[in-house]
C-alpha cells in the first residue's frame, strides 16, 4: 500500500482530493493510505521519506508550497510532488523543484487520474533505484539515477547529485556494499563512480558530469575492467 499525502488548508479541497484518489484507487483495483496535513509546517515537522506522492497546495497560511517544496525536495529527492493551485502563474515554478504537474482547483477527475497516474508511475520508476541517507536535517532519500558519484573526505561522505551534493558523516567501504548492486564501481580510494555518468577517461583521470576525478595507478586495470563488464551488460539489457 503506497502512502500519499495531501498538503493543504482548506477542508473542502482535501476532501474533494480524497474523493479522487480513493476513486481511482476503486476503478484501478489499487490501495492508498491517504495522510492529509493542514499546513506545510505541519507535513514537514519530523518528515520521513514515506510517501509516494504529495499533493502540495501553493498558497497556504504559515508557509506558501513552493518553498515548502524546495525543503521537502532536501529531505526526498524520489517523492512526486503535484502541485494544487488556483492561478496558473504559481504553478509553472513547480517544474524547479522537479513536480511531476500542477492541478487547477477545482480540480477536475479525467484531470486528476491522468497526472496522477504519471506520478505514480515516475515514483515507481525511481523506486527501485532510492537509497536513503542519514544527514544531519534527518533522513534523505535519493535516486542513484541522479547519483554521479560518492566522494570521501575525511571521515565525511559528498554524494554529488545532478542538482545538489549532500555531505554526511560516513565510510565508503560502507556505502560501497550499497551501491554496488546499483552498478557504482570505485576508481580510488575516494571515490565511487556512477558509469552512466562518466563522459571520458584519459590516462588517470576520468569525466563524471563536470568533475575530473582520479583513477589510482593500482585501481587502473581492474576499474575498466569492471567498467566494460557493466557496459557490456548495459548493452545486453537494453537490446
């Protein structure tokens, strides 16, 4: 049963919400548990990395949804978010903190289902790739598919995502066991490497996204050999 929470002040529009996901849940032969919340404040108090899906109202009392959503994105790099809006104007800043789409209230079924849907299927699709980390705001959970690579740095651990880095405190050897089931592959001892990411490699040095990291002299023969192992079964998955 997936968690879904409803983020929003007005009881009327919770409810009509409600209505919608437990229809949908009735015409798919699916099962919410549905957690509705009256302010951000109140959803973000202790979050944990629990839900699927949240609808988030953008003008709300105490604190609007966009930048509850910028937070929430700090704590949950997996979750849809869709947002609930009455202007069109807020809605199109949904697509910085990565929303899967906007609702106009009142908002509509044929509406609802068809973006919904799309939600549950994003989140479905970075399900199987989430990992969740301890950072000192709590709990993080976020997507290998956004991963580029894990960096040591005395006692501490950089995860390097495609639009953040979240530091914590760790050992790599630890987080190897992880995410070596997620295709990551060590060049040195600092670093773990996403092979979707890598661009290039020269001599020591290989391309991740923008970053040049370093391939230990030692490590050299044994990471393109594992490199070509999870091209050569990267190409068998995809034909």
């Amino acid at each position: 049963m997936r968690n879904i929470a409803i983020v929003e002040d007005e009881d009327a529009a919770a409810a009509a919400l409600r209505a919608h996901i437990e229809q949908y849940a009735k015409s798919n032969g699916q099962e919410f548990n549905i957690c509705r919340f009256h302010d951000a404040v109140e959803f973000l108090t202790g979050y944990q990395p629990l839900y699927s899906v949240v609808f988030m109202d953008i003008q709300m009392p105490h604190r609007d949804g966009m930048s509850a959503a910028v937070e929430l994105r700090a704590l949950d790099k997996t979750v849809s978010i869709i947002f609930i809006t009455n202007l069109v104007q807020y809605a199109q800043r949904g697509y910085e903190v990565d929303a899967i789409a906007y609702l106009l209230k009142p908002v509509s079924y044929f509406d609802f289902a068809l973006k919904f849907k799309k939600a549950l299927d994003v989140y479905v699709m970075n399900e199987g790739q989430a990992v969740t980390v301890n950072t000192a705001g709590g709990l993080c959970r976020i997507s290998t598919d956004k991963l580029m690579y894990v960096e040591t740095v005395r006692h501490r651990l950089r995860y390097h995502l495609v639009d953040d880095v979240i530091e914590v405190t760790g050992a790599l050897y630890k987080v190897e066991d992880e995410l070596k089931g997620f295709g990551f592959l060590r060049c040195n001892q600092c670093y773990l490497i996403n092979p979707k990411f890598i661009l290039s490699i020269k001599g020591l040095s290989v391309q991740v996204g923008s970053d040049t990291l370093l391939i230990s002299r030692p490590r050299r023969n044994a990471f393109l050999a594992e490199l070509a192992r999870w091209y050569a079964g990267s190409e068998g998955g995809n034909g």
